[in-house]
C-alpha cells in the first residue's frame, strides 16, 4: 500500500460523534425518503403476506 492510499484510509476514519449516531439519523441524511420509505414499506407487507400464507400451509400439512 502506497503513502497516497494511507492517507485517504485515515482522512476517511469516522470521529467518535459519527460511530455513534443513530443508524435512523444516518439514513434520513442521506436522502431516504417517501418514495424508499413507500417500496419498503410495500415490500416488507409482501414478506408478511407470503409468510403467513406459508405458515397456515405449513399448519394444515401438519394438522
């Protein structure tokens, strides 16, 4: 590893307040919004969806 590539290695390491800040606020600095927060909320309701249909399937095959 070259002088140039260590420098950057330490520019880049976090001060104490960044290791510690909640991972929400973390996010909705970077750009999360409505339209993340519309698909996530889409896609984790699919995941409910299948896994309850999944469970009673699995109730009924052991029933």
């Amino acid at each position: 590893m070259d002088a140039a590539n260590r420098s950057q290695q330490h520019q880049a390491t976090p001060s104490f307040a960044e290791l510690f800040t909640p991972k929400l606020i973390t996010v909705l600095r970077e750009g999360y919004g409505r339209t993340k927060f519309q698909a996530d909320l889409v896609a984790g309701l699919t995941v409910a969806i299948v896994a309850q249909f999944h469970s009673r399937l699995l109730r009924g095959a052991l029933a």
